[in-house]
C-alpha cells in the first residue's frame, strides 16, 4: 500500500490510489474547516515563523481529539494529509527525497507505526520544517526581491476578481513586461499560470469538503462567471466541477464503506 502512494507522487498525477487501503477508515472523515487545511497545507510556504506551522499541527490535531478521533484514526488523516500534501510538492516541481531523506515509503511507515497523537505531529511537523527550510532556501538562492513580494502579495489576493498582471506590476511598481519575464525565469511558471494554480486548488478543497455551490465557489475563488470557471476548472483538471466533486464524494463513500 505504501509503496502505491508513494509511486503517485509524481507532477501531473491528480489523486491518490489505493487510499481504501490505509488502516483506520473505517467511521467518518473529521470535520475540518477547508480554510484551516488549506492554510496547514501551504503554511510552509506562506509563512516565515516556525511556531506558526507548530501551531497549524497542533490546532489540526486537537480539532481530532475534539470529534473523538482515537488514534488508528488520527493515523489515517495524517496519512490521508501527507499523501495530499507530498502531491503537491511534486506537481510544483519539488524533490521528494529532499523533503524525506529517508524516502516516502519509510515516513508513511512511521505514520502507519505510531502509537501517540504526539509521534504523528512529530512527523507531520518534521515533513512541513523540512519543506518551509527548502522553500527558503531556494527563495535566498534565486529569488529577487521583486517576486519575492509578488508571491506574498499573491498568496493573499489571488481570489480577487480584478488581480492582473497589471494590478501587480503597478503594486511593485514595474513595467508589466519586465515583470512577466522575470517571474516566469525565476519560477518556472507564468504568473497568470500561478494565479489559476492557486485558484483551482482553492476550489478543489470547497468541491470537496463543502456543499456550497459551483457558482457560488466560482466567485469565492476569482472568477465572477460560473461558466468561465467551469472552463478553466475542467482545462487544468481534466474533469468538470461537478465531476471532481462526486469522484470525491464517491471515494470517500468507498472508503468509509471498506
């Protein structure tokens, strides 16, 4: 099973296999909000204080002992967490063996081993450090000031429905062309591209943890026509909005019926 997880954890690859086979799922997926996930699962990158993601851990964790999570099923959402969570990396372009030096089968193995909530927020934290100190490493080593602030200022407006190479550019007080070159020299990825990527991942965590409507995620993530969203959502993801969320929905049911 381990070794299944760890073999999707490649750029490009959209979900996770096998995920019927972790131990502990059987009962139903904590509840937690999608905006706290989203912020544990980025807060390597977002942020520059290290007790900030120890405290992401531990509000993760206590929000399980809150619903009655005991510990097989806290080994599962830590499993169901890391595997989401190392995707992401890869699609990003990251090296995994960086993140996990001993490789990606032997952490999921520790999870899978671990007899205490405080082991599982051990690795959990270890895996998040380990990310944030590459992040900023590599930010020192070929980041300029001027996408170091368009990132900042990205990860806090990416939802706004009038953020444009334009408004950025006028924001850090460049020319719009020399900004575009830039940003996709030093990131690998065009800034419109990055603008869509944090969008969409926004929208597949509502799809998936929320009832709200399409429309209604459309707007809350940028995009003030349902229609354009739907578009964009099924060009980037190879599947509707609709689709993604009852593939999601239809997983989970599976798992909770294994």
């Amino acid at each position: 099973m381990v070794m299944a997880l760890e073999a999707n954890h490649t750029p490009g690859y959209s979900g996770i296999s096998y995920i019927n086979e972790m131990p502990g799922v059987l009962g139903r997926r904590f509840l937690y909000p999608p905006e706290k996930e989203t912020r544990l699962m980025y807060c390597y990158f977002l942020t520059e204080d290290l007790d900030e993601i120890k405290i992401h851990i531990k509000d993760y964790f206590s929000a399980m002992v809150q619903q009655g999570c005991d510990i097989e099923r806290m080994r599962m959402e830590a499993l169901w967490f890391l595997t989401g969570f190392l995707r992401k990396l890869a699609d990003m372009g990251a090296d995994l063996h960086q993140v996990c030096t001993r490789g990606v089968s032997e952490i999921l193995n520790e999870v899978i081993q671990c007899q205490t909530r405080e082991d599982l927020e051990i690795i959990l934290l270890a895996v998040l450090l380990k990310s944030h100190e590459l992040v900023r490493e590599n930010r020192s080593r070929h980041s300029s000031p001027i996408v170091i602030h368009a990132n900042r200022y990205l990860d806090a407006h990416f939802v706004d429905d009038d953020l444009s190479l334009d408004v950025m550019a006028d924001f850090l007080k460049v020319n719009p062309s020399y900004f575009s070159r830039l940003y996709k020299k030093e990131t690998g990825q065009g800034f419109v591209e990055r603008i869509t990527y944090l969008r969409l991942e926004k929208a597949k965590t509502l799809l998936a943890a929320t009832d709200i409507k399409i429309v209604d995620i459309a707007q809350m993530v940028g995009y003030q026509h349902a229609r354009y969203f739907w578009n964009i959502f099924k060009k980037h993801c190879g599947c509707s909005p609709t689709e993604y969320r009852e593939c999601w929905r239809a997983t989970i049911a599976n798992t909770l019926n294994v």
